[in-house]
C-alpha cells in the first residue's frame, strides 16, 4: 500500500478553503464553508498494481455535534505524451455525506474511493496506468438534509493506493506487512495454525496495552450544561483513556484537578451557585466539576487526554497503525507472543513466549520513550 499525502492545494473554479491553525496543538487547517473547492494532482506511482483504486482520506473535525456536510470529488485523469483538451479529459465523480461526531471539534477520518466507479481501475472506461496524472478536484457540496453551518477544518489530505510489494498477505496497509512478518517469523505461510482474525485480534490487544500508557492524546471539547456538575465520559469521549487537563471555556489557565472525592465535596460546601468552574475530579468514568457552569456552551470543556484509537482492519478503512512505521515490529512480537501463549504445549512454546515477551516489552519501551 502507497501513501501520497497531499502537500498543496490549487484553486479551482469556485472559492477556495482559508488557511488556519489550531491554537492549541498549532496544527495547520484548511477550512472548508460550503461551495468551497480547490484542487491536487497526483502522479500515479511507477509501483501502481493494475486493477486498483485510488482512496481519498480526509482528517477533519467540527465545532457543530451531530450535523451533515458532503464532501464531492471529481477525478480526471491525462496522460503525459497526448495532448489533452478539456473535451477529451475523462473524469469520474464521487462523493460522501458525512454527520460530525456528537462530541465538537473531534479529529473524525473520512474514507472514499474516487476511482472504480464503473470497473475497478479505471476512470470511466480509461484504465489507470503507472505514470498517469490524477488530478483531483474537491468540493464541499450541500447535505441532503441538516447542513452544518460552520466551517469544516481539514487538518490531512492523503490517497492510498495498493502497489508491488514484498507483501503477501491480502490485507490493506501496514497491517498487511505486520502479518506476513508474523507468518515469516512463526513459519507459517497458509494461515493453518494463526487465522487472518486472530492475527487482527491481536494487533488490535496490542492497541489497547499501549493506550494504557498514555501514548496516543488529544483535545476534545465537551459541552457544558447550565447548572450540572457530573459529565459521564464514556458517552462524552470516544475512547478516552485518562484525562491530563481540563480548561473551561474562555479561561487561560487549566482548571484545579482535586486528589480526592472527599476534598471535592469539601469545596462543594463553600458555595453552590454556578459560576466559571474552577475544580474537577474524575471518579469512575465521571467528570465532576466545581462550581458548575452558569450557562450552557456547546464547547464547554476542553479535555486534554489520553485515548484507544479506533480498531485497525484489514481493509481500506484504517489499515495504518498510528505508529511511526520503524516501531511496527512490537505489533509482531505482540502477535507472536500470543500465537506461543495459545500453543503453549507444544514442545518449546514456552521459551518462545518469553522469548516474544521480552522483545515486545522492550519495544514497546522504546516507543514510549
């Protein structure tokens, strides 16, 4: 699997996406009101596998929960050596209609196929060939129903496209070649004894040790409600894992986190009406603030923490580890160590599972730094 991120954007017929950034993270944006559009081209890699489709990804978020927005693609494609008129530019268009998460600004990952429409590897009926121009044309359309009135931030644009590699395994991306590193290392080719779904299983176990640790964060903001004081978090932030720091809207320094539930409600004695939080303590998946807020405020609460990535698949969607390619190994040896840890009596599956133990620990070591 190829990545092409893209780096520029061109203007095109109609008004074109402003330039932001984050104030927090500094993250550059692009931000996106409806009929906005602007354009990229990419060179189709000398590596293309025929027969495959190129797939946009667009990491975006919103301030507004739970509202629609659309997102149109039209791709032309030309090729270098015909002298291409607008007339004979064949193009192909393609769109997604979107809701926003129900929690605001949350980074959200937006997958489409802009090529195959018809017959997969082609646009329209030209078959894509190594060396071919792409040029992408983005829109953002009008929704069927319930239009999202603010802007969309774009933080990432990328195409993925599947190309020759030494991998073998049928899956998409990095995952693939996690798993044909775990068929070479346990000798095994055919999938008998490690199933496609055990192998994903236990990248996916893998995820979920190394959220433990804090690595992957973010910001989230949470709506604030007039008057309540308790925020259940699971219904509030997908996947969050520990909450580093709280601010509350329009203050410039963090809010107070408390050591216990006890000192909490000994706050909660001094006064009980809302005003601009000050204090807060997280108890069994609720965040219980002090005072509670005097009005409400769709973006409240803004949530530093630590979070579970979404399950990684074997497919188009999410096949990319959120990890520095050069430590994907601990994902191997996690495998493997399970893969012992279930053939524990075999003869010397012992020795391999501590052997597999002792590599994935030390690199996971070495990610978390």
């Amino acid at each position: 699997m190829s990545v092409i991120s893209v780096e520029t954007l061109n203007p095109s017929s109609g008004a074109v996406p402003s330039n932001g950034y984050d104030s927090v993270s500094l993250a550059g944006f692009t931000e996106w009101e409806v009929s906005d559009e602007a354009r990229f081209s990419v060179v189709v890699p000398e590596t293309y596998r025929a027969g495959n489709d190129f797939y946009l990804h667009i990491q975006e978020s919103s301030p507004s929960p739970s509202l629609r927005h659309k997102w149109q693609v039209t791709t032309l494609i030309m090729r270098p050596g015909v002298n291409v008129t607008d007339e004979q530019t064949v193009s192909e268009p393609s769109s997604i209609e979107c809701q926003s998460p129900s929690t605001p600004d949350r980074l959200t990952r937006r997958t489409l196929p802009i090529t195959g429409a018809s017959e997969p590897g082609r646009v329209q009926d030209t078959e894509i060939s190594a060396g071919d121009i792409l040029c992408v044309v983005l829109k953002r359309a009008d929704a069927s129903a319930q239009e999202d009135p603010a802007t969309i931030k774009v933080f990432d644009l990328s195409l993925t496209v599947r190309v020759d590699e030494s991998a073998e395994s049928d899956c998409a991306g990095r995952v693939g070649t996690i798993f044909d590193a775990v068929r070479d290392l346990f000798n095994e080719a055919t999938g008998g004894f490690l199933p496609d779904n055990f192998i994903l299983r236990s990248i996916n176990r893998c995820m979920q040790d190394i959220a433990q640790y804090n690595y992957w964060r973010r910001d989230t903001w949470i709506p604030a409600a007039s008057g309540v004081n308790r925020i259940d978090l699971l219904d509030a932030v997908a996947g969050y894992q520990d909450v580093h720091q709280l601010h509350f809207s329009g203050q410039s320094s963090p809010m107070t986190a408390l050591g216990s539930l006890e000192e909490y409600e000994e706050i909660k004695t001094g006064s009980s009406a809302p005003s601009i939080p000050e204090f807060y303590i997280v108890q069994n998946d609720s965040l219980y603030v002090w005072p509670p807020p005097a009005v409400d405020l769709p973006s409240g609460f803004c949530m530093y923490h630590s979070y579970l990535p979404d399950d990684l698949t074997c497919s188009e969607d999410n096949p990319t580890p959120p990890i520095p390619r050069a430590h994907e190994m601990l994902f191997v040896y996690f495998v493997l160590k399970q893969a012992f840890l279930r053939d524990r009596h075999a003869p010397g599956a012992e020795i391999k599972f501590q052997e597999y133990s002792q590599l994935y620990e030390q690199a996971k070591q070495n990610l978390l730094g």
